[in-house]
C-alpha cells in the first residue's frame, strides 16, 4: 500500500510538471505565432516541394506550422528551415494536435507531414488534418472522429520502407 501511494503521488507529480511546461509552452507558441509573419510561397521547402502556404507563417526564415487541438487552442509549433529540417516547441504538446488545412465537407483526410498534406487539399479539395508524424496518425483521427462523427475519414498514412519496421 505504501508503493502504491509513492507511485500514485510520483504520478501526480509528473502530471502537473508535464501540465506546467505544456502550458508554458502554449504561451510561448502563442507569442511566436502572433510575431511571425504571413508566410508566401516564397520559402524554399514550399518551393522545392511545389506546394502553397496553407495557414503558415514564417519567422527568421523558417516556416511555422500551427498545432492545435480539435477547438482550436494553439498548443506548439513545427519550424521548418529551408532545407526541410523540421523541429518542434520545447515543450509543447503535440499528441492529438494537427494542422488544419481547408474546411471539413463530406471527406477529411488525415497524414503525417505538412507538405503530403498541401499537396493532398490542392488535390483533392478534401480537408486534411496534417498529424506531423505516423505516432501521431491514430490520436489525431480518434479526436477528430469525435468532433465529425459523420465525416468519412481518410488515412494517408507514409510507406516508410526505408524505416525499420515501417511505422
């Protein structure tokens, strides 16, 4: 009884910390989004990918991707420098928080990466949740299918034969 208490306050205890800095991070992306500027065609990873700027920014030269959850609260950010190099916010949260690009109609598709994702609105004309990685896939559906109940949805996972086991 006395583990099980010292493992449930350990728990409590990691759970507000991770709260903490996930809040902290959600100021900080909220910060940067609102100093970064609307982002063009311009940038070299649109250009080398042929896709346009859906709902991005740009600060010091690197995209800024959005991550949000289903209402729309802005959680953390993806930067992506010219080369495709892509990191996220310290901190911020990204489980079940994607980037939307058009409005959900009769079909929404969800992927992994922003580019995969633009190409498949430019497409398609289909709404499209970009989940940032295959990790990712299954928690951003599983929201989103709780938000659009009737929506069908499509998941357009990566074929990453080169990863090992494929993910």
């Amino acid at each position: 009884q006395a583990l099980a208490a010292r493992m449930a306050a350990a728990k409590l205890a990691r759970d507000a910390e991770l709260a903490a800095v996930q809040m902290s991070a959600r100021q900080r992306a909220h910060d940067l989004w609102e100093k970064a500027k609307p982002a063009d065609g311009g940038h070299a990873y649109l250009f080398k990918k042929g896709v346009p700027a859906y709902g991005l920014k740009l600060l010091r030269q690197q995209l800024v991707v959005p991550l949000r959850d289903v209402d729309g609260t802005l959680h953390s950010l993806q930067f992506i420098a010219g080369d495709g190099r892509k990191t996220f916010l310290t901190g911020g949260r990204k489980r079940g928080c994607y980037h939307a690009i058009g409005k959900p109609e009769a079909a929404l598709c969800v992927c992994e990466g922003y580019a995969t994702g633009a190409t498949i609105y430019r497409d398609t004309g289909h709404a499209t949740a970009v989940a940032f990685d295959a990790g990712n896939l299954q928690p951003v559906a599983r929201a989103l299918r709780q938000k659009f109940p009737r929506l069908t949805l499509v998941i357009a996972a990566d074929n990453d034969t080169e990863t090992p086991g494929n993910p």
